[in-house]
C-alpha cells in the first residue's frame, strides 16, 4: 500500500497538537506550593466565573492541612464530588488506620490521600496549570493542597447527555436501534459491546488550541494495517487549529482530495456499521461533542451499503441493492437524459410517445433543459426548505410545495408535464442512497451533465461519464484506490459489491486495506442435519 503525500496536507506544519507557541504564558506554569496564591491565579485566568466552584476544607487531627477541590458545575457529577471525593477527605474515624495521625506527621500528605482517603477509581497527578485547566474543564475534580507543588486529578464527569438513541440519518427495518451520542465516552463503550476483543485499541488525543477537543483512534491490533494506522495519527497531528466542534471539521483536515464532490471519508452514526468496518481492517475517528463517528479509509461502493444489507438474506439483500444502484443511475442521469433525448435524439422515441411530447411542449416557452433546470433547482429549495423547518411542518410544506408549483406551473404552460414526471423520479431515487453526502454529490453532478446533454446531446453525456469515471479511479482514501475492488479488479474482493454472497462465501476481508489478517472465517455451507 503506498501513501502518497497531497498537495492538500503541505500547508499543515509538523506541529504537535497543542502548539506551545500560542498556549498564554500561564498555562506553563508548575503549581506553587503556596495554596491560596494558586487558587488566586485560577481565580483570575478564568474570570472569576461562576461555574467554577472552588471548595477549602481542613484536614488532619488539629486541622492544620489546608485542600482545596475545584470543579465545573455542569460538567462534573455532583454526586461522585460530594459521595466519593469531599466525604472521603473528612477522613471517617471508623478508617482501620490512623489517618489523622499519619496526615499529621508526614509531609507526604499527597501519598496519604491516594492511598487511604480517596475511594473514587481513577486518579492522577498533576504539576503544571496547563493540565489542570484541562482537566478541570473536562469535568474531573481537582484537588490541591497547600505546601505541595503537585495536585490531584480525580474523574468526576457526568454532565448530561441526550443518551442512546435510534439513529435519525440511518434508518433500518431490521437491525439494531441504537446510534452514537454527543459522548465521547459512551461511543466508545457502545462499540466495546460489539467488539469484545483485547486487540481492540483506542488512542486518545487533544486537538484544537481553545477547544481542546477530545478525538479518539480506535483500531483492531493485528488487522489494521500498521501502516495506516501511522498515516492516520501523522494526518491527525499535522493539525493546528484553535477549535474542533464537529467530526466534519476532522474530515476536511485529512482528506485526501479537497476539490472533489465525493466524500473520501465515510461517516456513521451506527455502532454496528463502525464495528463492521473495523472488522475489515478500518480505522474508526470518535471526536467527542458529536454522534457521527469517522472512519477510513472509504471506498465508493461502501457509500451504496447500507447496514440492512447483511441482516437480510443474500437474494433479497442483492436485489434490493440492484434496485440501489438503478437509482443512483436515474437520479444522476435522469434529467440529461431527457434533455438529450427530446432536444437532439428525438427518432429514439417511439412515434405515439414523441407525439404526444410534442403536444405537451406547443404551449412552453422554454427548451427542455431551461424546463429542468428551474424545475431541479424548485424542488432542491423545496427540500432543503423542508430540512430546516421544524419537522412536524417541513414535510407537509414541501410536498404541498411541490405539488402545488408543479400543477401550476403545467397549468400555466410553463412546465410539461413529462417533465414534471422525470425530475419527481430524479428525487425519489436520490433518497435511495444510505449516505447523505453521496446523496449530495450526485445531486451536485445532475446540473453539468443536464448542460452537457443540452450542449451535445448523448455525446456530451458520454464524455461526462468518461470524465466522471476518469475523476473517481484517480482518486484515493489514504492510499487505497477509492474505486477497489473494481478499478483496481480484485476478483475475490467483488462478493461484497454489485451483490452480496452469503456470509459463509465473504471468508477474505478486502485485499488493499488488509495485508496481514486476511482471513475472516472458516466457513462451510449449512447443511441439514442427518435423522
């Protein structure tokens, strides 16, 4: 597999994540060891704001050990702060051993706390103020004492969360009803529950000066191309921005092609459609803050697949997947199509048909491809006015819409009503597309070919197409041809593609993006038991 280096990625230094150079001079700072002078300097780098709640409690048997817990209100469970960290240190006396005492005597008090005091699981130290902001404005709890230069960080997040839902942009018949939330961490824990595999790894990393966005890499050790699991970490760090707010803000940052109309990353908001993915041999991006979970590299046919393809059977997957692709054809070539057939090919229609169009265009103004255009760029206002209107009204608004501009505008002699006919076909096939952003493309590709087709009929489809192929085979999805298995052709690749086999026939993962575990089962055709 080679990664070639794009043009795209040249104006990205190799920077680690957070670049020092524009990180305020504070930020660097190790913690004092005087308590309150620390607790001032927090006080004023965020503003005094109200959310940060900085508590001072005494600990030790005369209370002469001064601590302070500083958390975000909001973005802290307050019930992990006050049941397994603030009632911890007030040292319970029924503790088998004398804690009070040791506090007392020692100077080691941060020790102490670990390992006697502190209940909550996960902790760690901290020195500098940088990882305290970090960690203190993620959701964990802080605690500094006075007279030491290190500090505590104990996990207490737990801010709310809209929770595992039904996917809203993949919808199935039959599979699973789950999809991804704004949560970081519960993604990741609903592929853990589909992948129960030790060699399942995440690597977690900050990305954005301000946001310090969490985004995590999560991978199968020993199928995963290690090769391309450095290309992706090196994509991911060359990035030096000042904030990440969705996963299509990674997206753009280590595609390979920017000026194209296909999408070189696939999305989803499955879990099961990322666990599937990773089983091939994918790397799967998580960014916290948002439910669509990246993954690569992605291939053109990946984007015809839907997840119900393999919860049905293999007949019934296949010919619901011809009936995919069918679609996908009308709906990028159905206008041109008509444009070419009624402007420069009219003997290929039968006479009673051409009669009867002829009729119907007496009354219009307009040539056929003016008609499609203004029809085509109707209805794409309509639905995107559909999309952003509340939705229990901007369904009804855009069929009504659509109804009512098309009768009126046959009425008026505008429109033919053939025309109607094939641009209301071009939309209902464009919704057959699984993936939105395919769905765009073809729906971004429909108006050249329209002016091709306008321009020299069937020829200017022809060489549209050509152009079109040419574009999509010189693409790549780091590294990996975006065509394969079909452009390259690998034979063994294709029982996944234009149909689907049965599950016990699919024993290979694909070739080019899995190199060392090839081998995805050993399967043998279901036999019927012998009586």
């Amino acid at each position: 597999m080679r990664f070639r280096k794009r043009s795209t990625h040249k104006k990205f230094n190799k920077l680690p994540v957070q670049n020092a150079e524009n990180q305020p001079a504070h930020s660097r700072e190790p913690i004092s060891a005087n308590l309150g002078q620390n607790l001032q300097q927090i006080r004023q780098t965020v503003g005094n704001s109200t959310d940060i709640i900085i508590r001072e409690v005494r600990i030790g048997k005369d209370g002469d050990q001064i601590i302070a817990m500083l958390y975000t209100d909001g973005l802290a469970d307050k019930n992990i702060v006050s049941d397994f960290i603030m009632e911890s240190m007030m040292l319970d006396s029924s503790l088998p051993v004398d804690v009070n005492d040791k506090i007392q005597l020692s100077s080691n008090v941060l020790q102490i706390l670990k390992d006697y005091a502190l209940t909550i699981g996960d902790i760690h130290d901290i020195t500098d103020f940088e990882n305290l902001y970090n960690a203190l404005l993620s959701g964990d709890a802080v605690i500094l004492i006075d007279g030491q230069t290190q500090g505590i960080v104990a996990s207490a997040r737990g801010w709310k969360d809209r929770g595992v839902t039904e996917p809203a942009s993949e919808n199935v018949v039959r599979g699973p009803r789950e999809g991804f939330s704004e949560t970081l961490r519960t993604n990741t824990a609903l592929v853990r529950r589909k992948i129960k595999d030790p060699n399942l790894w995440l690597e977690t990393k900050q990305i954005g000066r301000v946001t310090k966005t969490d985004v995590a890499v999560m991978y199968i050790k020993g199928i995963a191309n290690d090769k391309l699991v450095t290309e992706v970490h090196e994509r991911l760090n060359r990035i030096d921005v000042d904030g990440i707010l969705e996963s299509g803000y990674i997206e753009e940052l280590i595609q390979d092609e920017t000026f194209t109309p296909f999408p070189t990353v696939y999305n989803s908001e499955r879990p099961d459609v990322i666990a599937a993915g990773l089983l091939e041999g994918k790397i799967a991006i998580l960014v916290d803050g948002t439910p669509y979970v990246l993954i690569v590299p992605a291939l053109f046919v990946s984007f015809l697949q839907a997840a119900e393809d393999y919860y049905q059977r293999a007949d019934i997957s296949t010919f619901i997947r011809f009936l995919r692709y069918i679609g996908v054809f009308i709906s990028l070539l159905g206008p041109s199509l008509y444009v070419a057939i009624t402007t420069f090919h009219q003997e290929m229609l039968p006479t009673p048909l051409l009669i009867g169009l002829a009729a119907q265009r007496e009354s219009v103004p307009f040539p056929a491809f003016i008609e499609a255009l203004m029809m085509e760029l109707t209805f794409e206002i309509l639905r995107e006015a559909g999309v952003r209107m509340p939705k229990y009204i901007g369904a009804a608004v855009s069929i009504v819409g659509t109804l009512v501009i098309g009768q009126a505008a046959v009425q008026a002699g505008i429109i033919s009503a053939a025309m109607v006919i094939v641009v209301a076909i071009t939309a209902i096939s464009s919704f057959v597309l699984p993936a939105y952003n395919m769905s765009i493309a073809f729906r971004m590709l429909r108006f050249p070919l329209m002016g091709l087709a306008a321009s020299f009929g069937l020829f200017g489809i022809i060489v549209g197409c050509i152009a079109l192929i040419l574009h999509m085979c010189s693409l790549r999805s780091f590294g990996v041809p975006y065509m394969t298995p079909l452009a390259p052709l690998i034979p063994s690749d294709t029982k996944d593609t234009l149909f689907r086999l049965p599950h016990w026939m699919m024993i290979s993962r694909p070739r080019l993006i899995n190199q060392k575990n090839v081998k995805r089962r050993n399967s043998t055709p279901p036999r019927k038991s012998r009586e």
